[in-house]
C-alpha cells in the first residue's frame, strides 16, 4: 500500500513537472511567433530549442568528427551552448551589442536560457536577441562551409542593420502616405 502510494506520488509529481516543462514551452513558442521578425529567423531559433540543429555535440557526430572541440576557438566542447553563447567570438557579438549580460549564466542549459530569457524581456529586446542568435548561427555556417572567419563585432554589424532594415521596411509605408498629401496640397491653393 504505502509502496503504491509512493509509485502514484511520483507519478502525479512526474505528471505536475511535465506539464509545467510543456507549459513554458508553450510560452516560449507563442512569444518567439509574435516577434516581428522574418519566419527564417525564428525557424532558426525555434529548431535549435528542439535540439534539431547539427551542432557536433551529440555522439552521433562526435565519433564520426573524433573530436567535439570548436573549431573556431580550439576550445571546449562544441555544444549548443558554446555554440550560442561561450564561445569567444560569440561572445564579442552579444558585447558589441551592449548584451554582454547574456552571457553571464554559463553554467545554464541552451533550452533553459532561450525560455528564461524570452520569458523575462520585453518584445523589443527578444526581438534583438532571437534575431542576433540568428546571426551567430548564419556567420557560424559560413565559417563551417566557406572558411569565412569574421569578429563579433562584424556579426553584431550584421545583426544590426538587419534590424534596421526590417525598421526600414515598415516606415516606408507612411512615407507614401505623406507624398500623397504633398500632391493633392497645389489643387486646393488652385481655388
Ligand atoms: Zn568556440
């Protein structure tokens, strides 16, 4: 009896924690859709939660590679969390974009720190934070598959007028508004 209690206890404190673990993703999820950002960019980050990026830090790749070392920095193992946030030149870009902070907790597990962060900032700084995790992905491939080797401070560039960009794109439409005004202006002093 007390044993059957015990097996029941943990399986409703089983049952509790899943359903908190899914209910923070589903957090997670519904905030990353909601920026406004292109769907590649949140795809990118949304795969790299699910643990679907190929990142060498599985064993899988780790005996076929004989080494879990990056490659850019010759140090550490080649995890996800390395990947987005230890590793030198990664770090560089997020002080370059005055989010050195970021990179504080070391210690936190990649999936904990994506929720944790979304689930705690505003939607203009997780804005800036899922687009520069982009970012680092984009300039970690193009190093992997090119050779192209760029500095934080070249990634943080990047990212930055990406956003600017993405800024650009939405004043454009008042803009025409306001010509449209200037147009009809002649037409009225004509009377
Ligand atoms: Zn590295």
């Amino acid at each position: 009896m007390a044993e059957y209690l015990v097996r029941s206890g943990h399986k409703i404190l089983a049952q509790v924690g899943q359903t908190q673990v899914q209910d923070s993703y589903r957090f997670f999820y519904k905030r990353l859709w909601t920026l406004d950002l292109p769907s590649k960019n949140k795809i990118m980050v949304w795969r790299s939660s699910r643990n679907y990026l190929p990142n060498y830090s599985n064993l899988h790749y780790r005996r076929i590679m004989g080494t879990a070392t990056c490659r850019r920095c010759q140090e550490e193992a080649k995890t996800m969390e390395h990947l987005f946030r230890n590793c030198a030149v990664v770090k560089e870009t997020w002080e370059r974009l005055d989010m050195g902070w970021v990179v504080s907790e070391e210690n936190t597990d990649f999936i904990e720190w994506l929720k944790s962060f979304l689930g705690t900032h505003f939607l203009g700084m997780c804005r800036k934070f899922v687009c520069a995790l982009w970012g680092i992905w984009t300039f970690r491939n193009k190093f992997i598959h090119e050779g192209e080797r760029c500095s934080g401070a070249q990634i943080a560039g990047f990212v930055t007028n990406y956003l600017k960009e993405l800024d650009g794109l939405k004043e454009s439409l008042p803009a025409t508004r306001i010509q449209r005004a200037r147009w009809v202006a002649p037409l009225e002093n004509e009377d």
